[in-house]
C-alpha cells in the first residue's frame, strides 16, 4: 500500500463526506493504492453515522470510535497503530487541509528521502489574536528549545514514513512534538513544505491560547524525556548532588566556626537559631530527594503500561488484533 491517511476528528459531520471524495479523487488521479482512516474522538454530533455510511460505499475508508473524547494525541497513536501504507499522511478533518497537497508529500518521502514533512502555513485564516499569536509564540519556543527549525511544529498536515510512526509513543497533548521525538528516535531528516491552509467552511475552532500553555509545559516534558530519559540520572544526580554539597558545605561552615569561637572564648550563637543552619539542613534533603522521588516517579510515568489504553468502541473494515 502506498500511502495511509490518518485523520482524527471531532464533531466534523458536514466536512466529511466532502474530504473523503477529494481524497479519493486525487489518489484515483495518481494512481496510488491507499487507506483512509477515521478516529472519531468521542463526538457528539452525528461524525460517526456518516462515517458508516462512507465505510459501507468504499472499502478504502476505515474507522475507529473512542467511546468518549480523549484528545488528539490518543486519537493519532491508534490510527498510526493500524497505518499499513509505506507513508502515512495526517490531516484535520475540517478541510483546511489540502488533499492536493498530497502527491508532493508523498514524494519528498518516498523520492527524496525525508523521513517527516512537514506542512507550513504561511498564509493563515484563523484568528490572529486566539490562534495565530499563540501559535507563532509556541512555534519560537519550540524552535529555540528543540532545535527543529520548523516554522509550524503543529501542523495537522504532515507525511511520515511507516517506521517513523512506528518507532515513537504519543500519549497525553504529545500529537505537537512528533518531531521533536523522531528527531531523538534518530529520524533526522525533517523537512518543510509550504502548504495551503483553507479558511473553515463549517463549524468551529476548538484549539485557542491555552494551547500555548499546554503546549510550553509538554515541551519541557519531550525535552527532557529525550535528553535524559534513559540516562535520568545525569540530571537528577547533577542538580541533587549540587544542592546536598551547598547544603553539606554550609553545615560544616557553621560546625567549623562554631567549635572555633568555643576554643577561643568567643560568643557565638547556637547553630540552631541561626536561618542558614535549616537553609543547609532544607537544601541536603531536597538533595536527597532528588535521587528519589523525581527520579523514581519519572521512570514509573515513563514505563507506564497504561499510559495508552484506551476504550475503542467500534471498528469498521478494521482488522482485530
């Protein structure tokens, strides 16, 4: 199979039948043999009726139903699970993303060997107060801590080949950081390509500012889960052996002086009413403790075998496993 396109979606009933055509279209004009599948995010519109009536015309057309919304990174991670095609393309449901954009992608993957392409929107429709400006702040950030040199991370419209997706675990909101952790998969070749981004025709956005938010606190996870996910010791042995030494140091000033005023007569107060003694004292704790709690509670958030199990209500022209 040539290409798989993944689409999630969330109450998306009138774009549907409309997306699937074009697809279909422009993969009947290139020849390509494909899969369309559907992750219906728990809608609450009727997106999954239609999508049963698009399954039962064409074979092509895949689908899968989440019992209630869980968000767009879960709804990614079991369409790439059932992804069968040599390269496989994700796109929003709501036509701002051109399926013509398709062939191109297709071949910077397969012609021109890319790992990730991923789509630019240079010229953009959305609200430039609730959408635009945080993207623009959350895509500076993301270049400036990842080193992606990507101008829209976040693209819905991106192409990937087959083991790309296979190699790396989204969960969470992580569907903003594919690259960042195929790049640490060792996917290194990621490009960009300049991308038509239609003005929606129905319905509405569902992302705004706390994207941004979100997103800030999930690069700062992906960051150091890349760097120092197999070897977390580095960090939190650096920063606890940091501060237990401030705090042992400090300590043995103040012993030190102490037992010095004692030998000579001098007045000094008790190191127990002095702050800097329970300074020293809070930061060897915090020391320790950094060996312990941040480090155990990571491994166990990163070995998690639940951090993926989700309840799939349907499946339509899917294969059980």
């Amino acid at each position: 199979m040539n290409i798989s396109v993944v689409i999630p979606l969330f109450n998306e009933k009138d774009s549907l039948i409309e997306l699937s055509d074009w697809i279909c279209k422009v993969m009947k004009e290139h020849n390509f043999s494909f899969e369309i599948i559907f992750i219906d995010d728990g809608s609450t519109d009727d997106s999954w009726q239609v999508i049963e009536q698009l399954t039962q015309r064409n074979k092509n057309i895949k689908a899968l139903k989440f019992q209630r919304n869980y968000g767009k990174s879960p709804a990614l991670h079991v369409g790439f699970a059932e992804a069968k095609g040599d390269v496989v393309i994700t796109m929003d449901a709501d036509l701002q993303d051109s399926p013509d954009e398709i062939p191109e992608l297709y071949n910077m993957i397969t012609n021109r060997g890319y790992d990730l392409v991923s789509g630019w929107k240079q010229k953009r429709y959305d609200n430039a107060f609730t959408k635009n400006l945080p993207s623009k702040l959350y895509n500076y950030t993301n270049r400036k801590i990842s080193g992606i040199k990507l101008h829209d991370m976040n693209c819905g419209l991106k192409a990937y080949k087959n083991k790309v997706i296979k190699s790396i675990e989204i969960y969470g909101e992580m569907h903003r950081f594919i690259p960042v952790m195929a790049k640490a998969a060792g996917f290194t070749k990621i490009g960009e390509k300049v991308v038509q981004h239609r003005a929606r025709k129905y319905g509405y956005s569902k992302f705004g500012w706390n994207r941004f938010i979100n997103g800030f606190l999930d690069l700062l996870t992906i960051t150091f889960l890349t760097k120092f996910g197999k070897r977390p010791m580095h960090f939190f042995g650096l920063v606890g052996t940091l501060l237990f030494l401030f705090g042992l140091g400090f300590a043995a000033y103040l012993g030190i002086y102490k037992l010095y005023c004692a030998f000579n007569h001098l007045h000094a107060r008790l190191i127990t009413d002095r702050p800097s003694f329970y300074l020293s004292l809070t930061c060897m704790i915090i020391g320790s403790m950094m060996f312990l709690a941040g480090f155990v509670g990571e491994l166990i958030l990163r070995n998690s075998s639940i951090r993926n199990s989700y309840l799939v209500d349907q499946k339509l022209n899917v294969e059980s496993q």
